[in-house]
C-alpha cells in the first residue's frame, strides 16, 4: 500500500506517523491551546469500510484537504480520507499542577482518539530526549519538541521512557523480539536500574533472574532465584537489611571462629565501583561546537520502529517477560498484578456425598420457585396484546402514571399474573402499593409514596445548603430513607433541567438582531480565532501590550484585552506558553501608542502632553462626571479606592458597598443593579440567625446602634459570612483566623472549624479593647494581641505576604503566583506604630493580579479551603466535636465526662440555658446542665459555634 499524505490549510504535507497540532475550533476548546499528536493512520468517513488490502476503492493516495471538489467541480466521492487516529501527547500542565519551565517538554501517552481530519492545524517534531544531541539548539528552533517521560490517563501515573536497546538484563530471544518490535520500553523509575543492567543469572540453576523473584547476596554481589535458596526463601529482606547466600555465610563464621580481626573487613572499599546509570546524554564539552542543520534536519528524519502503530511497550514492575513474544500482549501499563489471593477464588475440596445433602433443602436454581416472571406478552396473541393495552390505560387516567417506569412495570407485571392464571384482565387493579417478591419472602412498595410540600420545601432547603450531598440532605428531611432522596433527586434534577432547556430555547428565539455576533469581525478561517480588526477597547495585545501586529487572535479568559499580537497568539496556541507583562497600576495608554505613568489627581481625559508645574497649594481638578464618563465609579467600604459598577457591588437596600473579590461575591452581569449583601439576604430567605454578632468578636458591634441588629453599612464589617452553625462571622475574622476554613473558598462560604480554635485564643485579653472572649491573633512584628475587627477599626495594616520557599521543600508547601512573586502566601496584621520595610511588599485585600483576582480570594482558594471531596459536611463537623471531647485536667491527664443516663420518663433540663434538647447532659451543683454550658465551663467549644449561654 501505498504512503498516504494529506496537505494541510497551510501547505505543510504529513503523512503517517508525523507529529501534528491539532485542535477543534475556538469556541469548542474555549481557549485552550493546541494539542501535539502523531498521526497513526488516515480514516474513511464513519460507516465506509476498506477493503482487503487497506486501500480505499476510486480514491487517490495524496488528499488536499484544501479543496474538497474535484477540477470539474464535482465533489469528491463519499470514500475520500475525513478522520484520522492520533496518538495524544500531554503538557505537564495538563495532568499536574507543578509548574514547568520548559514549553517544548511533553508526556508521552500510550492514547489514541479518532478526529475530523480538518482540526489537524500544522507540523510539528516530537522526539525522545536520548536521540537530541543539542537540546538547547533543538529548543531554539520553531515547531521541536521532545519527551523522556509518559502519562498513562487511566492510572494516573507517570513512568520513565528508555530506548529498547539499553534493555540488557533480559534473555537473548525476547530481548531481540523487543528490539525488533518497539523503539521505547516504559518502565518505573526503580526498575530502570535493572532493566539496563547485565544480564543476571542465577548462580545456582544458571538460568536468567527476573527483578521480582532475584535476590542478591550482600558480600558477593551474586544473584539467586528465591526459590533456588536452601531453605526458599518467602520474601526479601526488608529495607536496610542485607541477605547473603550460605558460602559466604560460612565463610563470615569461620573467620569470627578464628578470632581475626573483622573491623578492616567490614570497610573495604570494593575496587570496582559501581557506576550510577543515567538516561542523560554525555555533557558537551567546554569549546565544541554545537551541532549543524544537517545534524538536526537528520535527527528530526530519523525513523522510529512501530509495532501495531505503537512505539512503546509497558516493561515494568508488573510484566512477565515471556509475554513480549506474544503480539498480541496488552502493551498498556499496570499498576498492581493479577496474580495472588486478592483476585483468585478460595475453592474448597469437593465431596459430592456431602454436595447433595447440603442442598437437598434448598429449591432448584432456575426452576418456577425461583424465578419471577415479568412479563410475557410476546407469548400472547394480537387480540390479547389488544385487550391488555386497553385493560392497562383504563387502571388510570394520570399522564405522569402512564409515564413512570415503575408503573406500568408493575402493570405489566399483575396483567401477566393474571393471564398465567387464567384470569380475565379485568380483575387485575392497582389499589395496593404492595407486591411480594419471591427472592425477598416479604411484601415491598413497587414505588415509592408522594411526597407531599413539607418533604419537598424541605429537600430544596438542603439542597441549598448542602449541594449533592445527598445523606446531609436526607438528615435535612428526615422522613425519608436515603434510597428515596437519591431516587427523588434524580427526577427533581431531571424537572429542573427541562424548565432550563425551555427557558433556553424561549430565550434563543426571541434574540434580537442586534444581539447576535457580526460576521465581519471575525475571519472565515476553519479555527475561529483570527480578529480581523481589534475594536478600540481591544486595541493592544493582552499579553505584551503591543498596539502594531499583522494578525490579531483571540485571546484566552482572564487578560486585559480580548486579543493577541501574532508572536503571543502563536506562542500560546503553540506551545501554551504566555509571558504576561505586567500592568502598573495606575498606568493608562496615551493616544500615540506609548504609555505612561498616570499621576495621582490627574484627569482621564487630559492630553498627552506634560502636565505644566504648579505650586503645592494648586489643585488638580477631578475627573470630569456626566456624559463624558462611561461607566459610574463606587467607592469600596474595604481599601477606600473606587472601581466601576460590576468590580465594587452597592447593596441595593443597604447601600453597602465593596469589591466582589473582596466578599466572595458572583453576580452576573444583568444582576449586578439588584445585589444584595449577605446580612440583608438572609432577611428575606432566613438562612443563618437573624442575630448577627460576629462568633469570633466579643460582645456587639462598635459602629451599631443600640436597637439596631445588623453592623453599619459604612463599614467593611458589614461583610459577615454564615457558619455551619446558622451563625454570622466577619469576613476579615474568617479569612485571618488561621483555623477556620471554607466549604466553599471562591465564595467565602460557609465557614467551618470554629471549634477547633485553640483555648489560648479564646482566654488572652485583646490589647485594643480590654475585652476577652473573642478569639485574638498577635502582630506580625511584636508580641500585641487584638481582636481583627479591632484591628481594623483602629487603622492597623491588614494585607498578604508572599514569601519564597525553598525547594526542598516546594512539594510540601502550596506554591501562588501573585503579581510576578512566588512563593507562600500568608496574612499579615501589622500594627499601625511599625513603620514596614522598603522591601517587604504586603498586598491590600482589594489588590488585584493579572486575572482580576484579589489577593484575599487568591489566598483563600490555596489555602482556606475545606476537605470538601474527601467528606461531607457532617462527617468533617464529627471528626472536630471529637477532638473537643477531649478535656485535660490540671495534671494534664485526659478526663472523659460522664454523661447522666437520663430515662426517657424524666426528661432533663438544663440549669442555665433551660433547653431541653441535648445530644448529652452532666450533672452540675445537684442539676444537669446541657452539653454547651458544661463544656464553656470548662472552657472548651462544645458545638461547631460559640455557645450562646455560659456559666457564671
């Protein structure tokens, strides 16, 4: 068969077996960059089949994928090449969240997908790094990229990727079919060593050692079959300690027996040494110079061997060897073997006396006892098919009946009952929700009862609250199994999405014109992404800032501007490789594409010329208002500066206003004229407690009038977040108070972990307030302990500090990117008396990075999040109440209170809050008092939230 090449929109030829970018259009991608693959082979259109030979019939070798008409202008046949196979590579980025320098390094995969034959965008190079003589004159070159590593999606591992001739610890015949069949072995990293060593062979039987079943002797450096050993041995050594064979045993005691000296023995250094195997190639010598074109142009040429259109092959921890020589071995890495008691089934001897006995009792698998017939109306004839449908519809007039599946399952199931007895269709009704199963001996529901408007307020409430946790919902409504809430979800998800879909389609038809996009802004390019004419607002790169490009691209989410220059948009789609400048802030553009400095007070509409010099007590005017300024600016309550409607939200009955990053805020666009905060909101849908004291600040608020319930809203104060525990926290208090965390970062909600908050937070005495019983955090400079919302109401510097981490310990440490520093980011409480260094740089709350996100919610997300993926809410609420339980006394012992073994008759009450409702109660001065009041008297949280009630 002849080589099929296609050509490409841009006139590059590949062929099978090239490297190739390849990406759907832009919309469809939403901004990602290209993706690398190999061409493994060309496809017919989905339902056209090849013939024997491979060959597709009336189709020419060579396809230019820019002309789909033949030179008369017909089309060309339904049999031409539309899809294509490729074999994926992954960016590191891709498959984790290390970041990684090098743009040209990717992963290889042993994964293939079959795509249109029109998302293939251009040629590329994709070789292993052994094969590069040059590496940094390789990296120089457009289009060249290169891999030593491989991810397998499936197990989510990587492993290491070697050249097949460096396997030599392997027997003669399936080290050749290796070689012969695959250009690269995948292997993990420990095994490499062994792989490229000489071959082993066991000193006793003299045949080859496989890595799992070797051991080696610690003196003489020889190797053994476990099984060869006398005794066998069960297993190796355990890590640190050595095993040698019975020679060399013995020769150790006879020469203890001899009484010769050991201790220059046990140092000898071995004369040869063995040298550390590495992949890497020879370092290049100082001088020599680096490699010509020819050399590239032949490295990049250089054929590749391929078995099944696979280069690789998984040789790892967990292959057996002998089966390489099987072509059709799975070549796929694995990640545990299949050998052993785990996946094997324990079969006890069989007696065929005692078979028979044993299951003499017990009815015939597959006969009428055990078998419950369904249905079967396709023994029935027509008439009777006829009479059941007609018997059917009239057992109910409900269209949403005629629809369930249990329903008319059921049906199905009594008319078939009666016709296998003989009785008239008639007889059969649906009165009784009960039905007996042969396989359960009892009568079950065949569906589950109504649920009436109480069940169903109450499961929205949870689902509110909780999301799909479905069992915290199920506690929520507490009439229902957990069985009926997940049934009930699914057909309350599935009325919802179809009310969705509606709204949809209604709003889709009733677009207006003016709405839909203009096909002159964008080229008629098959990607998607090429701007014709960048509007006014996108007139610069959102990347390097440039003004002047011959071709302009769609920018990915989250720049400045909505384009690219040429060199940025093709760096990114190429290589996902972006370097953002950063912007200034305060810096606006000038009219003549240059840039500067804006000063402080100066208009936004002033010329570009210098500002002439004035004397200290002149005065800038404003910026002008009216017409002339397009958007309407709000001041933030929480840095003081102003921002434009959308960036800082005004509460619509409060008239609180702050920054959206700075609150955990998301409005859409539309709503932004009707937010409201979150004190305000709960008002009406009553969500936490109408008491809104903050649980980690002491008494009420400062800025609050006497009968007034809710803080200012000429504060940032005001920013309250609900806790689990249907209480209110200040935002500064929950981001700053190390302990607490959120179910829910990127919207500040809802704050856990109060209870964990150590006694000494809660004991020491805030110096700005005199007050104690509010949790307290000291100065970053000085040993001063205050309340947060003490320390910003009395001016100290609160803001986020990035420190760098060294990098021994970068896999331990959560590693941010704020503004070009990186590093660790922690919050700072300074107090107003220190003077801050010049070089230490602290960012506001309201500061923003290059993506719009403010440096709160940048912390917040990396660190003030809560388990929520690996347990629900109530479990993680459990695992703290237990660590509260545990009370010291004053020799430090741990003392477990003894509840009161209260009877259900006599019902206890406690002494100081008089609540009734207690998980627990503890006898207190010849009384009981609840589990909140005996654990503040003891000093300890006893529930998620601060108790409302102490003891005096």
């Amino acid at each position: 068969m002849a080589q099929v090449s296609i050509t490409l929109k841009n006139g590059d030829k590949v062929k099978t077996n090239d490297h190739v970018y390849c990406s759907p259009s832009w919309t469809v991608r939403d901004g990602t960059p290209y993706s690398v693959a190999r061409i493994m082979e060309f496809l017919p259109p989905d339902g056209v089949s090849r013939n024997t030979n491979g060959h597709i019939s009336n189709t020419s070798d060579t396809v230019d994928t820019n002309n789909t008409k033949d030179v008369k202008g017909k089309p060309k046949e339904s049999s031409s090449y539309t899809r294509v196979r490729l074999a994926w590579y992954y960016r590191p980025s891709d498959v984790s969240d290390r970041p990684v320098a090098d743009s040209r390094l990717l992963l290889a995969a042993i994964y293939s997908e079959v795509c249109d034959i029109t998302q293939l965008r251009a040629k590329c190079y994709v070789i292993h790094r052994n094969k590069i003589s040059d590496l940094a004159g390789w990296k120089k070159r457009p289009d060249r990229f290169y891999f030593n590593r491989l991810f397998d999606p499936y197990i989510k591992r990587e492993f290491e990727v070697i050249q097949s001739t460096d396997v030599r610890n392997l027997p003669t015949h399936i080290r050749d079919v290796l070689i012969s069949r695959y250009e690269y072995v995948v292997a993990e990293k420990e095994v490499v060593p062994d792989l490229t060593d000489t071959l082993r062979l066991c000193n006793t039987c003299t045949e080859w050692c496989p890595h799992p079943e070797t051991v080696q002797c610690d003196r003489c450096k020889k190797f053994f079959h476990m099984s060869c050993v006398q005794p066998p041995l069960l297993a190796k050594p355990s890590r640190g300690y050595g095993w040698t064979c019975a020679p060399c045993s013995k020769a150790h005691e006879d020469k203890v027996d001899s009484h010769e000296p050991l201790g220059g023995a046990r140092h000898v250094t071995p004369s040869q040494t063995t040298k550390v195997k590495t992949n890497a190639p020879p370092a290049r010598g100082r001088g020599r110079p680096r490699k010509d074109r020819g050399q590239a142009e032949k490295e990049e040429n250089m054929e590749i061997k391929h078995f099944n259109m696979w280069p690789f092959r998984y040789f790892g921890l967990y292959t057996v060897a002998e089966d390489t020589l099987d072509p059709d071995d799975l070549i796929f890495p694995r990640a545990a073997t299949r050998v052993g008691p785990k996946f094997q089934a324990t079969v006890l001897p069989f007696s065929a006396s005692e078979s028979v006995a044993s299951t003499s009792d017990l009815d015939e698998r597959g006969g009428d006892a055990t078998i419950e017939v369904l249905s079967i109306v396709n023994e029935m004839t027509e008439d009777e098919v006829a009479e059941l449908e007609r018997c059917k519809r009239a057992l109910t007039s409900r269209s949403d009946l005629q629809s369930s599946v249990d329903w008319l399952t059921e049906v199905t199931h009594r008319l078939t009952e009666a016709y296998v007895a003989k009785r008239a269709f008639s007889t059969v009704n649906m009165k009784s929700p009960m039905r007996f199963e042969k396989w359960k001996k009892v009568e079950t529901r065949y569906t589950d009862r109504e649920w009436n408007d109480e069940e169903i307020a109450a499961f929205e409430d949870g689902i509110l609250v909780h999301g799909a946790e479905l069992r915290a919902v199920r506690e929520e409504v507490g009439t229902r199994s957990i069985q009926e809430v997940v049934r009930f979800y699914g057909h309350w998800k599935n009325d919802k999405l179809r009310e969705d879909n509606a709204r949809i389609r209604a709003g889709l038809t009733a677009k207006p014109e003016s709405a839909r996009p203009l096909s002159s802004e964008i080229s008629s390019d098959d990607e998607g992404s090429i701007v014709k004419q960048p509007t006014k607002a996108n007139s610069s790169c959102g990347a390097c800032r440039t003004k002047e490009s011959k071709t302009w691209w769609k920018a990915p989410k989250g720049l400045t501007t909505n384009v690219l220059c040429d060199n940025c948009g093709t760096s990114w789609r190429k290589y996902a490789d972006l370097n953002v400048r950063p912007i200034r802030e305060g810096s606006v553009p000038l009219s003549k594409g240059k840039s500067a400095e804006k000063r402080e007070g100066t208009p936004l509409t002033a010329p570009s010329a210098k500002r002439a010099k004035t004397s200290v007590s002149a005065q800038t005017p404003p910026p002008p208002a009216g017409p002339s300024s397009s958007v309407p600016h709000l001041r933030c309550m929480a840095c003081q500066k102003s921002g434009p409607i959308g960036k800082v939200l005004k509460c619509k009955q409060c008239q609180f206003r702050v920054h959206a990053g700075s609150c955990g805020a998301v409005v859409d666009p539309g709503d932004v004229e009707s937010w409201l905060c979150e004190l305000c909101q709960n008002v009406k849908t009553l969500e936490a407690s109408l008491n809104t004291n903050c649980l980690l600040c002491p008494g009420t608020h400062r800025n609050r009038k006497k009968d007034d319930l809710y803080p200012a809203p000429d504060t940032y104060l005001r920013a309250c977040k609900p806790t689990e525990g249907q209480g209110w926290v200040h935002s500064l208090c929950s981001v700053f108070i190390p302990e607490t965390t959120f179910s829910d970062s990127s919207r500040l909600r809802v704050v856990e972990g109060i209870s964990t908050v150590p006694t000494n937070r809660w004991s020491s005495r805030c110096s700005l307030c005199s007050q104690t019983g509010g949790a307290v955090v000291r100065c970053s400079d000085c040993p001063k302990e205050f309340h947060i919302s003490c320390a910003w109401l009395h001016g100290n510097k609160l803001g986020f500090e990035i420190q760098p981490v060294k990098s021994s310990r970068r896999e331990l440490t959560t590693i941010v990117n704020f503004n070009d520093e990186t590093g660790s980011m922690s919050p700072v409480i300074i107090c107003k008396e220190h003077t801050i260094s010049s070089k230490r740089v602290i960012y506001d709350i309201c500061e923003t990075n290059d993506g719009g996100e403010t440096a709160l919610q940048v912390y917040c997300q990396n660190y003030k999040q809560a388990p929520v993926s690996r347990s629900h809410a109530l479990l993680r609420k459990a695992q703290r109440l237990d660590g509260v339980l545990n009370i010291r006394n004053s020799d430090g012992a741990t003392v477990i209170p003894t509840p009161v073994d209260t009877k259900p008759a006599a019902d206890p009450c406690c002494l100081k809050c008089k609540t009734t409702c207690s998980p627990l109660f503890y006898p207190f001065k010849n009384d009981f008092v609840c589990h909140r009041c005996y654990f503040q008297e003891r000093g300890a949280e006893g529930s998620e939230d601060k108790p409302s009630c102490t003891i005096s």
